[in-house]
C-alpha cells in the first residue's frame, strides 16, 4: 500500500541553505534594475531556449516572450490575425498572408515574408500539427516582402488552427538566417519580433533569465484574449528565478521577495490562501493532462506485452492522489482526448481508471518473455508537478515484476535527455513523464504525443504505428463530428493497444501573485506577462 501523504512530504523536502543561496544570487542584481521589474518563479529552470527544438513548456513560455506567430487563438477559439491577416481562395487551395506594418526583429531588421516562409517551414519538420500540414501543401513561397503564399495538394480544413495553435511547439517567427538551422541543432541566438527582449548577457542556467520591454513593438489594437489581441508590456523588466526548493519560493512570495508563482505545491495552498497580499487562481483553465512515455526503440518497450503490462499496473487514482492530493484539483480520465469534450471516450482504458490491472499486468509480463532488464525512469526533482509520478509508477511496476532504475534528475536534464537515442548505458532512456495542457491533446492531430511515425519525425519514444497515422488522414478527411468522434474512438483503441503513451489523468495547477500585479491573463499557454502592471 502507497502512503500518498508520506510521498508528497519526501517530494517537499529538500535542504534550505542552497535554495536561500540561489535566491540571493538571484535577487541580487534586482535593485539595480530600472523601472518596474516583475519577478517571478516558473514551473521550471530555463535551459533550453529554443522554442522549435523542445516540447518543454517552460521553452515554449520563454518562446512567448521573445516571438511572435503570424496567427492567434483568443478564448472563444477563434482564430485572429497577430502578425498577419489572411484571405482564402475559392476553392480553399491557396491561403494568403499579408504581413501588418511596423514588424521589426530586435535586431532592427524588417520582418519578411521570406523570414516568415522558413519559420514555417522549419515549425513543419517538428511539430505533429505542422506535419500534417506539410503533408497536404504544395508549396509555401513569399510572393513579395509582406505576402506569404501556401498552396494545398487538396482542401484541409486545419489550416488556419495549426498556425494559430496555443500551444507546444508553437509556429513562431524569426528570421530566416535562424530558421533554416540545420535540422537538430539549437538556433543560435534569440531574435524575435515578440514583445520583450531576451537579455543573454544575464542569463544563467539554473539561477535566472531575464527580459526587457522591447520599445518598438507595435501591439494591436484589439484587447489580449489568450495569445492573440493587443500585448501591451507595461512593464520594463521581467526575470524568471530559479528556486528548486518549494517551501523556500513560497516564502519569498509571502515576504514579497518575488512577485509571482506558476506552481506552487498543491500542498501548501492552504497556506497561500490565507495571505490576504496574495491571489490564487487557475490561469489555465482546461488543466492538464499527465501522461507516461516509454522509448519504443529499446528493451524491454520495444515489446508489445512488456508495454501492455506496464499500462495494465498503473493506477491514475494513485498517480493524482501523489501529485495532487486534494480531489477538487483532480480527474481520473481515461480519455486520450480530454474529458467532458467532443472527442472524450473512455472505452478501454477501464483498468487506468478502476486501477484492477494489476493482476493481468503480472500474468502478461510473466508471458511476455521480459528477462529482467532494469526500467531506467528519469525522475526530475525540481519540478512541482512532475515530482510524483516517476516514484509512484516505479513502485506499481516493480509490484507487477519490473526491475527498476529510478534516476534521480532535473527536469532540463530529462527535456536534453529525452531526444537521444542511444542506449541505456550510454546516458539512453525507457520512461518519462510529462504533462500536457489540455489544448495539446484535444484532438489527434494537435496530439503530438499519439503519433506514430517513428524516428521519421516522432515524438521522443518515436512510436512507430502506420495504423494511427491512417487514422489522423481519415480524421482530417471526415465531413461531421459524428464521423470525428468514431475515428478519434478507434486510434484511442490502437494507442492503448500498442500503449503509444499512458493517459494518468487530468488536473488543474493553480498559480499564486502579490496583489500589486495586475492585468494577469489566463489562457490555455499560460503564464504570459504582457498586459501586466505592477504598483508599488
């Protein structure tokens, strides 16, 4: 039996003299700087700070500040111009974008349109809506310096909602010297058109990342709406702190240290609640869903059965009950597809939701010919919300006869890890664990994580599933939600019988500010500091 309240303990603590440390150094250039200067604690350390090269949030959030995208979803999943407005031709083949004025790198360069053609073009290699995009353009050219032009091999009706997407590897634009990096490298600087500058000479993995305002961006005119509408910074400065240790940023939020904090521990907001300086609030309404990958390219996950028993002796009730603890903030589901939307169905994932798989799970792995190899699992230990999981699916797999090798690690080691290939000796992987927002899995196609296209532009783990990806064309051809809902039906049953990931259940993250910020937005890509002010 799992002791929920013991495990969540262990997962706060951690030695306070480094943490005090860091947020010294951190803070100590603070009173320095000019102007209004937000300071705020992420989800995560920044590491890796190009935002086509990772899925990780923290990467995409950055990617936010510093970058731009031709197109927006407001809240009412509208999509809106940002940086380009757009016509359609009549028999939906061609789509033209036309750049808006004032567009500008930070670097002083104008934008183009040629810029914009390699961005997007780059944004079609990495993610699986860009994929699918590419798979029905014909070409995508700049007609003159503000037109961009994309032509379609035959009608899609996603167009405009890929390049408009929220979230994940989300299509920003940069310059074509930088988007046509060769294929696995990192850009090698960070030039946007976004509505703050990053700041390189003061980054510092793991102690802090800085923005400024960048004074010529032009905002629209038309109110923030999730990612799209005017971004008005009404600040000067904005730095990301790193505090691995909770307890230590929940502090320095309540003593005012800090200005801003996207996830405090679900166990601490009792605390947090009764600070009459501070505000509590969901940013992202839709919540998340968390999810385990294996690596299909090595043993023992490059067998069928050894995945279908690992599936069959994880239990989302013990996952959430870990993670979170409280049940207002959490929902077992076993929907690919998120809960409570069109898509949702729950048809095979009964043993996720009951958690009575674990007897089949012993019965299979026993049949499966698994020889004992260790399970290396990366577990990040600077991370709220991924903290729980690696511990509490290490312990089921080893009760269902799993060898285990629980690695302890930081969340921009496992982001690094995660895209290597290599064996398990040589620094390789068989699990992880992430979470994605809700907006990322609602449908199969915007669903990086159900793809099955192997190392030919998979998701890490590079599942491999010529069935599912047959199954995304037919979603994308289907005339009715009805017809939708029966194909997104059948490539849930493919994903669980050939477990391409496993769904762990749905939660909501609060985030935790000093009243003296305003203006803060919710969305489902959220933290974003445009639109905030802060008094004194």
């Amino acid at each position: 039996m799992i002791d929920f309240s013991r495990v969540r303990r262990s997962l706060l603590k951690s030695a306070a003299a480094l943490p005090m440390l860091a947020l010294s150094v951190a803070l100590g250039g603070q009173a320095m700087a000019a102007g209004k200067t937000i300071t705020a604690v992420m989800h995560s350390d920044l590491r890796t700070i190009d935002p086509g090269f990772t899925t990780a949030y923290i990467t995409r959030d950055h990617g936010y500040m510093v970058y731009d995208t031709l197109l927006a979803t407001d809240s009412n999943f509208k999509v809106q111009p940002q940086m380009a407005d757009w016509k359609v031709s009549d028999d939906k083949l061609t789509y033209t974008f036309t750049l808006r004025d004032g567009l500008k790198w930070h670097d002083g360069a104008p934008v183009t349109a040629a810029d914009c053609v390699a961005s997007l073009k780059r944004w079609g290699k990495n993610d699986g809506m860009g994929q699918k995009l590419m798979d029905f353009t014909a070409s995508i050219e700049a007609a003159d310096v503000r037109t961009i032009v994309l032509k379609l091999k035959e009608p899609y009706g996603l167009v405009l909602e890929s390049i408009a997407k929220p979230s994940s590897l989300v299509p920003f634009m940069m310059p074509k010297r930088l988007a046509e990096t060769e294929p696995g490298k990192q850009i090698a600087e960070q030039i946007g058109s976004g509505p703050f500058k990053f700041v390189q000479s003061e980054f510092q993995p793991g102690v802090k990342a800085v923005y400024v305002k960048n004074t010529d961006y032009v905002p629209r005119k038309e109110p923030s709406s999730w990612t799209s509408g005017g971004k008005v910074v009404k600040v000067d400065r904005v730095e990301w702190i790193t505090m691995p240790d909770a307890q230590t940023a929940v502090n320095a939020l309540q003593s005012g240290d800090i200005d801003f904090m996207e996830a405090p521990p679900f166990d601490l907001l009792p605390v947090l609640e009764s600070n009459a300086d501070l505000k509590l609030e969901v940013l992202n309404k839709f919540g998340f869903q968390t999810l385990g990958r294996m690596n299909f390219l090595l043993p023992p996950f490059d067998n069928v059965k050894v995945r279908r028993a690992a599936l069959l002796a994880m239990n989302q009730k013990d996952v959430l009950d870990a993670l979170v603890g409280n049940a207002k903030y959490y929902k077992i589901c076993g929907a690919f597809f998120i809960c409570d939307t069109p898509l949702a169905t729950e048809a095979g994932a009964e043993t996720l939701v009951k958690g009575n798989g674990m007897a089949e799970a012993k019965k299979l792995l026993a049949e499966s010919g698994y020889d004992g190899t260790p399970i290396a699992i990366m577990a990040p230990g600077d991370v709220t919300t991924l903290k729980a999981q690696p511990i509490v699916a290490a312990q089921l797999l080893r009760e269902a006869g799993f060898k285990v090798d629980l690695q302890a690690t930081d969340w921009q080691t496992v982001v690094a890890r995660r895209a290597g290939q290599k064996p398990v000796k040589e620094g390789g992987w068989n699990m992880f664990f992430t979470n994605w927002v809700a907006a990322d899995v609602m449908n199969p196609i915007a669903n990086v994580s159900i793809g099955g296209r192997g190392k030919n532009g998979g998701w890490f783990g590079w599942a491999e599933d010529a069935k599912i990806e047959q199954l995304k064309d037919a979603f994308v051809h289907a005339s009715s939600l009805d017809e939708q809902k029966k194909i997104a039906a059948d490539i849930q049953k493919e994903a669980l019988e050939q477990v391409i990931y496993i769904p762990l259940g749905q939660y909501l993250g609060p985030s935790a500010w000093r009243k003296q910020l305003t203006g803060v937005l919710d969305g489902p890509a959220t933290p974003v500091f445009w639109n905030v002010d802060k008094t004194e």
